[in-house]
C-alpha cells in the first residue's frame, strides 16, 4: 500500500500540485498584487519540481517557505507528503490532519480525500497514538518537552514507538508528568489527574494597618476575651479540617495511581473509576484551600484582638461563661468521603 501511493503521488505530482496552487489562486483573486505572492509561488513550483524528481528534503523547505509567505490549506497537504516521504510522520499527520479540518469540503475531490485516508492509515499503523483527557481545560501538553496542544484536545497524540515524557500543566495546579510507552499501531487512552496547589496560609507578617473598631466593648472599654478565644478556637478548626482534607486528596491520589495500574493491566472499569477519583480529588482540594484561607483569616482576627482584649486576668476556661461559638470539622461518611463543618453555640 506504501509503494503504491508513492507511485500514483509521483505520477500526479502535477495534479496535486495544481491543487493547491488554485486554492491559493482562488485566495488572492480580486485583492491587489502582493510581490509575497509572486515568490511563494516559485517556491511552490520549485517544491513540486523537486518532489517529482525525488529530491523531498528540498520539496519540504521549498514548501515551508512558501507557506511562511502564503499560508494556505492547500498547502499543508503537499507538507504532509513531503514530511512523510522523509519519514517525519508525527509531523507528517499533524499537517495532514490539519489539512482536513482546515480546507473546505466541497474542493477536497474524493480521489485527493481518498489519497489523504490511505496515508493518515499508513502513518496510524506506524506510530502510537495516545487520546489524553485532563479534567482542566486550557492546560498545555508537552510531548518529550515539546509543546503538543491544549487540553481538550481535538486529536490523540502521534508518538513513535518507545518510551517518550508526556507532561499536562495548568496555572494553579501541580505538574502532571507520566512516561508513556506506544508500539507501532497502538491506540490507547490516558487522563491526566491535575492536582490543585495548597498553598498555607499563615499570620500576615509585620504589624496590623489601622485600628480596628471592636463589635461590643465591656464597661471598662476593652473587648471580651470571649471573642479573642473564639477567634483562636475557629483558627485551629478549621487548620484542622484543612488538614483532613489535604489527607484525603493524597489518599485520592493513591486510589487514583490504582486505578491506572489496573487500565495497564486490563481492567476496562478503572478508566471510570479513575475519572471518579480525579473528580473528587479535585473538589477536595478546593475545600482544603478554602478551608486554610479561612484558617488565616481567622488567626490574623485573633492577633488584631489581642490588642483591644480586656483579659482582666480571664483565661480559656473563664472565657467559656461568655457568650461564644466554636465550628465543628468532621469527615462525612459514605463512598466519596467529604467535609462536614457544623456550628456549637454557648451561652
């Protein structure tokens, strides 16, 4: 099939090369004369002279130029060709595909579609391809440190065989990074757990701006401490309910890891499970920083009381006759274990 549909390009070389030459042509009429025009045309012509005369490493710089000049759709096909006859096929199904998705149907002829699906399935049983799914749009995908998309992306990754470093990363989140290992021929699926970034947050550092006006002063003009160790107790919840959540994101990560060593092993249910997994472990891990941004909000209000307290020689356990509340941090039971936050309020 290979000999077959280099010999029928080499025949008509011509034929697809006035392809694309009257696409382009189609492009320019009725607009001014551009010079840029002119040379991306000799470039053009040079890149099918040399292509039908075997020279495809001159075709294919020939063709670049020409596309820097004059970027057209017709253009990537006769890429496609030349990239493919010097054995450059992940970039070789790039611009053919892209030819597909960028040209307009109705001047894709069905022998030129037909020519373009017998190639694109000699390159797919060549290389392996791998269709990733993040559950985070708008993340970059790197192949071996080389960008590769943005998730979703639109189609599976082309990867030679071997071994080759896939990386997904996203603004607020950990780098995903996964060797992937394709034979020839090989399609296989992949999802990308992102993991949200927890960042503390502790006391803000240096002195407080500005006064802070109490709520309820006592008699004597200073502030209940029942307000002060309110605000300590809240601070110590809800670190503590952060750090529950933190723990059940790793333990999600754990499942997750599972998960995907069971997809490897052949089990068709982990791919489920293990979009499940991520899910949760994203939302957990929303909830684990929200709960220590609260945590931080709620200790910076302790150190502003202590400066308006009146403790009068009161401690945590005379504090407790005041009016005061206290939140309460606790895992809720079930299959997807999440954060249950009540309030307790004393008189």
């Amino acid at each position: 099939m290979s000999s077959s549909w280099g010999e029928r390009s080499g025949r008509r070389g011509a034929g697809w090369g006035l392809a694309a030459c009257l696409a382009w042509t189609a492009v320019a009429q009725g607009q001014p004369a551009d010079p840029a025009d002119d040379e991306a045309r000799a470039h053009f012509t040079q890149g099918v002279d040399a292509y039908e005369t075997g020279d495809f490493v001159t075709a294919l710089r020939e063709f670049r130029r020409a596309y820097e000049l004059r970027p057209t759709a017709g253009l990537r096909y006769n890429l496609g060709a030349a990239l493919y006859k010097t054995g450059q096929l992940v970039e070789a199904r790039t611009e053919l595909t892209q030819y597909l998705s960028q040209s307009d149907p109705g001047r894709i002829t069905p022998e030129r579609r037909r020519e373009v699906d017998e190639l694109l399935a000699l390159i797919d049983g060549a290389v392996g391809l791998v269709e990733l799914s993040a559950v985070v749009d708008g993340a970059q995908v790197t192949v071996d440190g080389l960008p590769a998309g943005t998730t979703p992306l639109a189609d599976p990754l082309a990867m030679l065989p071997g071994s080759h470093d896939l990386g997904v990363e996203a603004a607020g989140y950990e780098p995903y990074r996964v060797q992937v290992t394709v034979s020839a021929g090989e399609r296989r699926q992949l999802a990308a757990t992102l993991v949200a970034v927890v960042v503390p947050i502790g006391p803000p550092e240096g002195p407080v701006e500005g006064p802070v006006e109490p709520e309820s002063p006592d008699e004597e003009g200073g502030v209940s401490s029942a307000w002060f160790w309110s605000a300590v107790g809240v601070a110590g919840a809800l670190a503590v309910g952060g750090a529950i959540t933190g723990g059940l994101v790793l333990s999600k990560q754990s499942d997750f890891d599972s998960a995907v060593d069971r997809w490897h092993s052949g089990d068709s249910s982990a791919y489920a499970d293990g979009q499940s997994l991520a899910a949760d472990g994203d939302d957990l891990g929303v909830a684990t920083t929200a709960l220590f941004v609260a945590a931080g909000a709620a200790a910076a209000a302790a150190v502003v009381l202590v400066f308006f307290t009146d403790f009068g020689g009161e401690g945590p356990q005379e504090a407790e006759s005041a009016a005061a509340w206290a939140p309460v941090v606790g895992v809720a039971p079930g299959e997807s274990p999440g954060l249950a936050l009540g309030a307790v309020v004393r008189f």
